[in-house]
C-alpha cells in the first residue's frame, strides 16, 4: 500500500540525525484526488498512517487562483484557513504542514523534503548556487532564500513552470537556499536513489569534514552554571509565571569545543542558516566571555560576570535565549521543557557541522533579518514547535 509505502520513507530519513531534527522535515503522497502530508510538527522518525492529514487536491488548486492580502500577518491567516478548508471529514483535529501547497505543486506520487545536514553546506554557502551547477549541472531546481509556505510555494511554482517549459519535464530535486532540499519521484526506489546520490555527490567536493563526535555532556563547572541560569531565567520570564519549570541541558563535542573558544571562533554560529535553527535554537544565542578553565569554580566574580551579560542580552534581544555558549566549555540548551532544551542544543550541534561543509563552497552565508523576523514572529512556526517539543 502507498501509506505503508510512505510511512516507511517517512520513517527511514526521520530516524537519521543527518537528514531530520526534531519535527523538521515533511513528506506526502498523493493521487490524483487526495494528497496525503505530514501534519505540523508530527515526527517523521515515529510517524504512522492516521498522522497524515487528507486533503482535498481539487480545493489545494483553488488556492493558487486567490488574491491574498500584501499584509505578512493577514496573508498568512488566510492562506492557513484555506489549507484547514481543505481538509477532508474526519481531519478536523489534524493541521497539515506549511509546505503542503509545495507538496501538492509537484507532479509526482512521493515528495520527502528534508534538511541534511550536508545539503545545507551547500545551500547555506557564498557559492551554493555555482556549486549546485557544478556538481548537478541543470538538472535541479535552485531556490533563491525566501520565507516558507505560500510565498515559496509561489516561487517555486514559477521556477518550476519555466523549468518544464524548457526542459518538457518537471524537476525531481530542488534545492532551497538557507533551507534544505525537495526530491520528488513516483516510487520510494526512486526517492531513496535520489537522495543517495545526492549525498555522494556532495561529499566528494567537501574539503574538510567536521567531526561530530560527542564528548560530554558534563564538563568541568558547566553544572553549576547550568543551575546559575535556570535562576536568571526564572528571573527573566517576561509573563512572570514562576509555575513554569525551565531545563538547561549541556553538550560539548569537537566542533563546538572550537567553536566556543572564543567570540571570533564562534561568529559563525551567532546568526541562523535555516529556519529549523531558529524554530528549536533561536536566532540570538548568548557568548559568554568568561575565560574558564575545565578546573574553575563558579564564584561571586563570574556570577556577577554572566549577569551582567544575561542582561545586556535581553535588553538587545528581548527574548530569553535558547542558547548559551560559554567560552572554552560548550553549550547550553534552555527550554520550558527537558526537549526543548536538549532540541536546542541538537539544532546548534548541527549549526555548527553546516558551517564546517560551508567551508568548502565559499564560506556561510546565513539568513537575512527579513526572514529571521518573519520565522520569530510566524505564528505557524510557533505551533510547530510547541507540538514536536512537548
């Protein structure tokens, strides 16, 4: 059966860390009535059947024929109430994914779009597009940045029709900058080679190769400020629930011991590459120069130290950061949930690893603040990871 069959692709690229991280990532299928896609914020590694949402394709279609507002917030409201409209009876409780207009657009059976890591070398790169062009040649689609749901799905519609215009087929893999990747095919074979191919092809031009090798999750005093900044957090809860329990979790591997050694080692982590980094690891991670050893002992002079930087970083930000990176330690995850904070770290683990193979296409290149903003304040992302970190 074509469930079965997509629950399997679902599952296979949700349990690998090099493919999905967290609830990032969608899949569907779909015949010529109904399209079946992953719901918002539903896990690809643990998904089942009845976790897809049904839609209608004939009212999918209607959508690409109405005029939204210019207004962000208002288009959006609209374009969300028409994809809930075409929900089948009986997915009433289920919210399909923001991509699913994408899903629908493409003319073949599976879609499984996903946001590996060494993808997202190339896409978050100086020189993705040239290196696309180089290793693929024309066969994909490259998609300049842009904000997710209805806005891509509009671009990538033009770029698709002018592709299949010229080439008299529609492209089967397409490559979003700062995002990830789409592969599309009529059989889970297909996708499956696709993929693989994909990944050879890319790490045959990677110069250096990262090296994620976990170490540990307690260092030196890093328990001791993990329990310091659950308190400033306590401190800072802007609603001033202080019924809301907060985790901090720590990591600390080979990539991001290099890259906490100092605030200059760690530039290439300040700013987000994708819009999953910023859903699970914020956009504003916190640098604290504290110039610690694996042997110091937190006293007076570093708590105030940390203060004082805590607090000019919520007077910039406005916002409780989701990461803190200490100097010569690691970093730390903060969450309302013990998910939330591990998530947090796991995204920014894998920052770190898209920064290394950026390296061999140009160097990063990360977000602009228009897209930045657009994800904090998108009320779609918001739900997503309220659903996928509980």
């Amino acid at each position: 059966m074509n469930l079965d069959n997509l629950v399997y692709i679902s599952r296979k690229y949700g349990n690998d860390p090099n493919y999905v991280i967290a609830g990032g990532g969608n899949t569907s299928y779909k015949d010529e009535h109904i399209l079946y896609i992953k719901g918002s914020g539903t896990a690809l590694s643990t998904i089942q059947a009845e976790d897809f949402v049904r839609l209608d394709r004939a009212s999918l279609g209607q959508i690409w024929h109405k005029q939204y507002p210019t207004n962000e917030g208002e288009r959006e409201r609209l374009v969300l109430k028409d994809l809930m409209a075409a929900r089948l009876p009986g997915e009433e409780k289920k919210r399909p994914s923001v991509e699913t207009l994408l899903h629908d657009l493409l003319p073949f059976s599976f879609v499984v779009h996903t946001h590996p890591t060494i993808v997202n070398g190339l896409t978050c790169s100086q020189k993705g597009e040239q290196a696309v062009r180089d290793i693929f040649g024309e066969a994909p689609l490259w998609i300049p940045i842009s904000n997710p749901g209805y806005v891509l799905s509009l671009k990538v519609k033009d770029r698709l029709d002018t592709y299949i215009n010229r080439y008299k087929k529609a492209a089967q893999i397409i490559f979003l900058q700062n995002h990830g990747v789409f592969v599309a095919g009529n059989t889970i074979q297909e996708i499956e080679r696709l993929y693989e191919n994909i990944s050879k092809s890319i790490t045959t031009h990677i110069l250096k190769k990262p090296d994620p090798t976990v170490l540990v999750t307690k260092f030196g005093p890093s328990q001791s400020i993990a329990n310091f900044l659950i308190e400033l957090v306590s401190q800072s809860q802007h609603n001033g629930d202080s019924q809301i329990s907060w985790y901090s979790y720590f990591r600390r591997d080979v990539e991001l011991a290099l890259r906490v050694t100092n605030k200059t080692a760690f530039i290439p982590l300040q700013r987000p590459f994708t819009p999953d980094h910023i859903v699970y690891a914020g956009s504003d991670p916190l640098f604290l120069d504290l110039q610690l050893t694996e042997q110091s002992i937190i006293n007076d002079a570093i708590t105030q130290s940390i203060t004082i930087q805590w607090i000019n970083h919520l007077k910039t930000y406005k916002r409780i950061p989701k990461i803190v990176a200490v100097s010569a330690l690691g970093i730390f995850g903060l969450g309302n949930t013990e998910k939330a904070a591990i998530l947090a770290t796991e995204l920014m683990a894998d920052a770190s690893l898209v920064a290394r193979y950026t390296e061999s296409f140009g160097g990063p290149r990360h977000m602009e603040q228009e897209y930045i903003d657009f994800i904090n304040n998108w009320e779609v992302e918001q739900y997503r990871a309220t659903i996928s970190t509980k």
